[in-house]
C-alpha cells in the first residue's frame, strides 16, 4: 500500500492462470458489455461472467479489497486493441477532466491476457505523478518525462493506477495486436485501513513513501512528500503522521495570543484574558 501511495500503481505479474488467458482474447474481441455510470459491481459482472472470473482470483480480489473495499462501483470500463502496425501514441494524461478529491481516489485495474514487449508500445507512465493534479490533458505536450516507464509485461498481469497518474498508451511498432481490458472503480465505503495493517509501523514503509523520481528535483520534490503523508493519513487515520515534518509545518496554526503581544486588531497590547481594549 506505501509503494502505490508513493508510485500511485503496482502491478501483479503474471497472476491470471494461463486457460483464463487463452478465453481472455475471444472474449475481448466479442466485447464486453458496457453499463452505466456507478453500476455496482455485482450488477455489472455476475458470478458466472468472464470479468467476474477474472476479479475473483484472490491475489486481484485482494488488491480491489486493499484499494477501494468492499462493494465498489463502475465508473466505466473498455476493451483497449491496438492493431499491428498500427495506432497512434496517446497524449500523456490523467483519466479525469479535473477531480479535486484529497480523501478519496478511484483505482483502474488494466488487465494484460498476452505478453506486453516493448515494441508492442506498452502503456507509458509517470511514477509519483497521481498526486500532483492536472486538467486531463493539461500535460499533453509533453512525450517525455524523467523517470517515466514503460510497460512490458508476462501475459496474464494485472497492473492498478491511481486515476490521477499520469499515462499514455503508445502505438503498436509489433506484427501481433495488443490487448488490455480496463475497469475504473469507485468506492462506496471510507478508504480507511482496509488493507491488512500488521506492518504499518515498518520501517519500510516510511522508506517506500519518500521514494522519489527524476520529473522532479529535490526540492520541489517535497512537494510530493506533503501530498503523499496527506493521503496516508486518510488511509490509515493517523492524524500525526508526517514524512519529515513538511506537513506538520503546514498545519501549524496556534491560535492562543501571547501575554503582552499586540492585538492588531485594536491597535495595543492586549490583556492577559484576551478581552476588554486600553
């Protein structure tokens, strides 16, 4: 959970077993039916289906559970196929027009049923950049960033992105199509603890959250370091916790008015009670 607060991704290599895979492409090319804006995920995929199949196995039902909970709902999902030889690079992104949310995100399961090369394209990502809000395309005219990846990956991976991140799916330079199937979800319970916490005091999980990244230097970095103790506090519920007390400094707000200080408000010193004027 501290690397995909710090990455704002991870991925589950080569964890859907092959004969699901083998079904996956036909599957795929017949289409998945879509559904509406927040459909729950028991409506949208019922036991028996394909999708439903695949969200049960324990290791990807374990991930939806740690990152969105129980019950959540569809936000949209889609059949990406990127012919041989063909397409375009995407703009780099972030799969929303503009979400201001700060206690709340939704994750995107992108499920891969072939092996993913590099001349395949792969999606392009931006590791630690889900944080650092954007309007969509805002960062379209960027096609390269420091420390951006690339994905390749075994066939039957699952890979889970923050919707903030910022990515791009890029053209297929390979003789075989390209397959991803997609689903946003969005939560309908508190994302707090839901993950198992026995370790949370580890000190690696401190480590892995002032993880950094060459789109940015140390000092704007710190940046990241704020936004990313913020989001753990959601997480977890611990109101104190800090990454070198950047977001302590933030909130630092006393509101007591010193014996003796001026009171600006009425133009002299003010009295030991707060009250009455000279």
């Amino acid at each position: 959970m501290a690397h995909f607060v710090s990455h704002g991704s991870f991925a589950l290599e080569a964890v859907v077993p092959a004969a699901v895979n083998e079904r996956a492409v036909e599957v795929l090319d017949a289409g998945i039916p879509r559904h509406p804006y927040g459909t729950p995920l028991d409506t949208a995929f019922p036991p028996g289906s394909f999708v439903r199949e695949l969200i049960s196995l324990p290791a990807v039902a374990g991930a939806i559970q740690s990152l969105v909970g129980p019950d959540p709902a569809i936000d949209h999902h889609a059949v990406h196929v990127r012919p041989p030889r063909g397409g375009e690079a995407q703009n780099m992104h972030g799969d929303a027009i503009l979400d201001t949310r700060t206690t709340a995100f939704d994750v995107q399961l992108m499920y891969y049923p072939r092996d993913v090369t590099l001349d395949q394209g792969g999606t392009l990502s931006v590791p630690g950049t889900h944080l650092r809000r954007i309007n969509q395309t805002g960062i379209g005219r960027y096609q390269n960033l420091a420390g951006q990846t690339r994905l390749t990956c075994p066939a039957g991976t699952v890979v889970f992105l923050h919707h903030g991140i910022w990515h791009g799916g890029r053209r297929n330079d390979s003789d075989v199509p390209r397959y991803m199937f997609k689903i946003r979800f969005n939560p309908t319970v508190r994302q707090l603890r839901l993950w198992n916490t026995d370790d949370i005091d580890s000190p690696g999980v401190r480590e892995e959250l002032r993880a950094s990244f060459g789109w940015t230097d140390a000092n704007e970095g710190r940046l990241e370091l704020v936004n990313r103790a913020k989001l753990w506090r959601t997480l977890t519920g611990d109101a104190e916790f800090d990454i070198d007390y950047y977001l302590t400094r933030e909130t630092l707000s006393p509101q007591f008015i010193a014996p003796g200080a001026t009171d600006v408000r009425l133009g002299s010193h003010a009295p030991s009670d707060g009250w009455g004027v000279a």
